[in-house]
C-alpha cells in the first residue's frame, strides 16, 4: 500500500480507535490541544460510539478501524484497544503514512513490536507508546535530584506495582495470553520497568531471573465482584502475580514485582526505592495511579550528619502530557520523527519476553 502523502497545515487530523477508558483519555486529551481536530473515532460500541461522536463533535465515526484509517486528511491515529490489535492496527495506519500513538505494552511480544518499529522507520512516520506513569510529577521530580547526582552512582533499585484485588476484568481478553500477551507483568509491570529504568538513566538490561505464580485468577478470586472464573468467556491463563531479578550493565540490579491479586494491603502500592553510593531514596504511592502524589523522601549526608529531605512534587498530566509529546513530535518534522520510532517499548518488551521465559524455563536468559 502506497504510503498517504500529508499536505502541509497548522490544523492535525487526528482519530482514535478504541472508545474505553484509554481511548477515552486520548480523546479528552486531543481536545484540549490548539490546531488539532478529532476527526474519527472507531469502537464496537454503538451507543458509546455515537455518545462520544456527539460529545466531541466528531464528523465521522466507524465500527471498523479499517474504514477509519482510509479516512482522506487523516494525520495521526491513537490506538487504545486490546493488546493483540496493537500490531496489526498500528502497521496498517503506518503504511497509510499515518503517526501512531499506541496504548502500552507495544505488543503482545518483541517479534510483533519489531515489526511495528520496522514499519515506523519504513514509512518514515512517529510510533510512540503511552508509558504515561514516567510523566508522573513525583517521578520527574525523583529523577531530577538522581540526574543532579544527589546519590552519586545508584547500584540497587527495587520497584513494584501490587493490587490485592487487581485483576482486570476477571474473565476478559486480559487473563487470555494469545489475546493480553501476558497477566500483570505484562499490563502494569511494563509501567513499573519503563519508569524505573527511566529515573536510573536508561542502563542497558544484561540479564533477567524471573518467576511468574498463578495462585488466585483460576479459582475466580482477585478480580471485581461482576467477573468471575465460572461465568467469564476465557480462562484465567496469565500469572496474577510476577517478580523478577534484572542485571543492569555496570553491575547494577533491578527487582520488580508486578501483582493483580496478592493478599495484602487492599490499597494498590505503586513504589520505587534506590540506593546510591551517596544517598537514597524512597518513592511510595499508596493508591497506586488514583494517588495523583507519592511521598517522595531522599536520604543522603552532609559533613557525616544525616541530610534526609522530602521531595515536594505537583500532580503529572498523565495522558494529557503522553498526547501533548506525541503532537509536539508529530509537529517537529522529519528531523524529529526518526527519533521516535517505538524503540525505548520495543526495549520494554524485549525484557518482558525475557522474564516470560525465564519463568517458563526457570533459568536466567541473557539478553
């Protein structure tokens, strides 16, 4: 297919597929950005379909994301459906001459994301990821006292996401592998590793130890009181739990844990601790993403008496602040597109395959 040539404008053509609550936040997002215009938006959904058509004033609506993306004038598409459409959705809009901003993870594996990065660079278009959780304010707060060198060289970090009773849809496309690519590593976890190696200043990942428990899915218990194992159309097929030991060049370690369903505190804990070889730091979220602010405190010396502080952060932008990058890049030119290829996910879901099969053969995999 001939790739669609854009005409020079001030005003971006943009559509969403997908009408959830990701699809949802893109929308929201798009219309608070001058010289952008919703122009589709494709979802299953009839009566939400047309409800947001009418909401946003959108011209055109679609049940087929197909018919969409022929749509003439279209710039860039978000795509905000389940994992296993990722690639085919994103490859075909790419093809187009279409920008793409995908929902995370990139894909249901590595093998499906390097084959969206490939025709990202083929068409010569941006193929962003929507890790929205880096772009926390307590997050961009941490990472500007470690990158100001407050705890010298960080040697240990240990990151978790962890709900008591998480589970997505109990039931849905998210407990089937073939269609969610994998349980909470997969869902969550790909939030947790993409900001912990953002704040550590992006080291190369050598190698990974991971297991992965599948305890509580299968007999219907962690998900919300409407899905349940007996009356869902899948079966729980994914871990509910994940863990992993991650080797980081220049000796550094990385632990993760990723959890829907653990019995536990019942308030979600997003967290993040470091250790420095001149200080620390401690990031906790209790209430996970609902919790628009973590404690931040750093714990470091100043002429051999404790110099601990606590970090003072606003609330991040969340979507907001994804979409607002994708435009700004979308707007930079060729010059900037070829640096937003979808590389940096398609880095997050070559350690993700990693920690599947390090679990699957329970071995540690070299990457």
């Amino acid at each position: 297919m001939s790739i669609q040539q854009q005409a020079p404008s001030t005003t971006l053509k943009v559509g969403v597929v997908g009408i959830g609550w990701a699809g949802q936040q893109h929308l929201k997002a798009y219309s608070n950005i001058d010289g952008v215009e919703i122009v589709a938006v494709a979802g299953m959904e009839a009566d939400l379909l047309a409800q947001l058509k009418e909401e946003y004033s959108i011209p055109h609506a679609f049940a087929r994301w197909e018919d969409m993306i022929e749509l003439e004038g279209l710039d860039a598409v978000s795509v905000a459906v389940p994992t296993f459409l990722h690639a085919p959705i994103a490859i075909a809009s790419l093809e187009r001459g279409l920008h793409v901003l995908s929902e995370k993870p990139l894909a249901r594996n590595a093998v499906e994301g390097q084959q969206m990065v490939d025709a990202a660079r083929k068409a010569g278009r941006v193929l962003d990821v929507a890790f929205n959780h880096r772009r926390r304010g307590d997050i961009q707060a941490l990472k500007e006292v470690i990158d100001a060198g407050t705890l010298g060289r960080p040697y240990y970090a240990k990151a978790s996401w962890l709900r008591r009773q998480g589970i997505p849809m109990l039931g849905s496309w998210f407990t089937n592998p073939e269609l969610a690519g994998g349980g909470p590593l997969a869902d969550i976890g790909v939030h947790v590793l993409d900001y912990s190696l953002h704040l550590l200043g992006e080291p190369k990942v050598l190698a990974v130890s991971a297991s992965t428990h599948s305890e509580l899915g299968p007999r219907g218990l962690g998900g919300n009181a409407r899905y349940t194992a007996s009356n869902s159309s899948h079966k729980f097929e994914v871990e509910d739990f994940a863990s992993a030991f991650i080797r980081l060049e220049g000796g550094g370690t990385l632990i993760l844990e990723a959890g829907w369903a653990t019995y536990r505190d019942e308030r979600d804990l997003m967290d993040f601790t470091v250790y420095g070889t001149d200080g620390g730091a401690d990031l906790r979220s209790v209430g996970a993403s609902e919790n628009p602010v973590a404690d931040v405190h750093v714990f470091t010396e100043k002429d051999g008496e404790n110099a601990d502080f606590e970090v003072v952060a606003e609330p991040g932008r969340a979507h907001q602040a994804v979409v607002d990058d994708f435009i700004a890049a979308v707007r930079g030119g060729e010059t900037v597109w070829g640096s937003h290829d979808g590389s940096l996910a398609l880095s997050r879901a070559l350690v993700l395959d990693a920690c599947y099969k390090s679990a699957l053969e329970q071995r540690e995999v070299v990457l």
